[in-house]
C-alpha cells in the first residue's frame, strides 16, 4: 500500500524542512500545493522531494486541501501542516496502520504543548473523501476509524508564531467570511464558526460573543443531537465557567437544568 503526504504551504520555508523529515520514510510520495510563497518554500520542497503545485490562494482552507488531493495516487492520505512534526519514537505507525487495512481512517494523536486530542490524519484516498469549510474545515469521511498509534507534534499555536505569521487577523477575516455564508444557511456549520469566532476574541468581547453563541444554540435544539458536534459541550462548558467566575451561579444553574431537560 503507497501513502501520500498532502500539505499546504505559503511562505514556511522556516517550517517546511523539519516537517518533510519527519514523515519522509513513511510515505512514498509527498504532494504540496502552494498558495502564493514569495520565500523559498517551493525550491526547499523540491529539493526535499515533494511534487509541488502552485494553486492560487483563494481564502479557502479545504480548495486547497482539496486540490492536493486531486494529485495523490497513494492508497492512502497522510495529512500534515508545516509547524507539524510526526514524533520519531512512533512515527513507524503510519507504515503500520496503512499495511493493516482494517479500517478507513486512522485518528492520530495530536500534541501542542500540555493539550492533546486525536484528529483523523490517515485515510484512505477515496473519490468521496473531501474538505469542507472555508476555514476549520472538516472531512466528508464516510468511516469507520479508529485511533492510530503516531502522533504528532504541532506547533503552530505557539503564541510568538501565531503573531509573527499574522495568522490571527487571516483566521479571524476567514471566520467572518464564514459566519456571513451560514447565517440562515446551516444552523450546524453556522454554530461551529459561531464558536471559534468567540474563542477568537478575549476578555469581555469573548463573553459577548460567547453569549450570542449559546443563545443561537439555544434557539437550535437540534444541535445537541446526534451526530456529535464536539464544540457544542466544550462551548457550553465554558460558558458556565464565565457565568460562575462572574458570580451567576444561580443563571449557571438555570441554564444547565434546562439543557439537560432537553
């Protein structure tokens, strides 16, 4: 079975190389789409062995993600962005989980600092199998998965990183962009960019926005059914922390009752 690497990159010649190391005995071929490097990146990731294609940047995540796709002849997908790393001690499970075919995907371990939680990073390369959302964007995968045994280091939500690569005012524009094409579209995607677009802000402007959040969610009971729309308790979670700290408890506590009465 032969596993494709698909990356986007614009401008990371800082990032691109340790990144390319890391997975390059796991894969046989490395397909990178770039969306507009004005620094060495694509010389770097020829040099490295990537199959390179120029793919003008469109402010939409999965195009590009989608457009690396395209161009993969693997059996399956690995999926990396630059400030990522697979981690040497088992980075070999990528080979692993691809020769074993038990399942369509494999979530992976993802690590940034003292957070974990699993992504699916590894799949099959199926026709069906595309990004959605203009940023944040999400996986039409039609399953099963299960968790896989690499992990992966990301580093790109280093604060020092974030502001040198002026990705907070990218993502909060991407965001906006987003909320304006879901309002009164889809109360699913509209909640899911509602809530970054609060975790975007801090401080008092967060607490706003958080509170137009759960009261869109509210209005939308649907939302807490299945399928599981994992932003929708850890928002709601918050939330409560917000009112408590602010000394709410008895509206913390009305709300939670009322939810859980659903």
């Amino acid at each position: 079975m032969r596993t494709s690497l698909c990356m986007i990159a614009r401008d990371e010649e800082a990032m691109l190389g340790p990144c390319l190391e890391s997975a390059r005995d796991q894969v046989d071929e490395i397909i990178l789409v770039d969306t507009g490097s004005r620094d060495g990146t694509i010389e770097l990731a020829r040099r490295l062995g990537a199959q390179v294609f120029e793919f003008p940047w469109q402010d939409d995540f999965s195009a590009a993600r989608n457009h690396a796709l395209e161009h993969a002849t693997g059996d399956w997908i690995l999926v990396l962005d630059c400030d990522e790393r697979l981690e040497a001690a088992s980075r070999h499970g990528i080979r692993e989980a691809a020769a074993g075919g038990r399942y369509e995907g494999y979530l992976l371990r993802m690590c940034s600092g003292a957070d974990e939680w699993y992504a699916l990073r590894l799949y099959r390369n199926r026709p069906d199998t595309r990004y959605y959302g203009r940023i944040h964007e999400q996986l039409r995968f039609p399953g099963p998965a299960a968790r896989g045994s690499a992990t992966i280091r990301h580093l790109g939500y280093d604060p020092a990183l974030l502001e040198g690569r002026q990705k907070r005012d990218r993502n909060a524009r991407l965001i906006e962009a987003a909320l304006a094409e879901t309002a009164g579209a889809s109360p699913d995607r509209h909640s899911f960019y509602l809530f970054y677009h609060a975790f975007g802000a801090a401080g008092a402007e967060r607490a706003a926005r958080l509170g137009r959040w759960v009261q869109f969610v509210e209005a939308h009971p649907e939302l807490e059914r299945p399928p599981a729309r994992p932003w929708i308790p850890v928002g709601l979670a918050h939330y409560d922390w917000q009112l408590s700290d602010a000394g709410a408890h008895a509206e913390a506590e009305v709300r939670a009752r009322r939810l859980l009465a659903r």
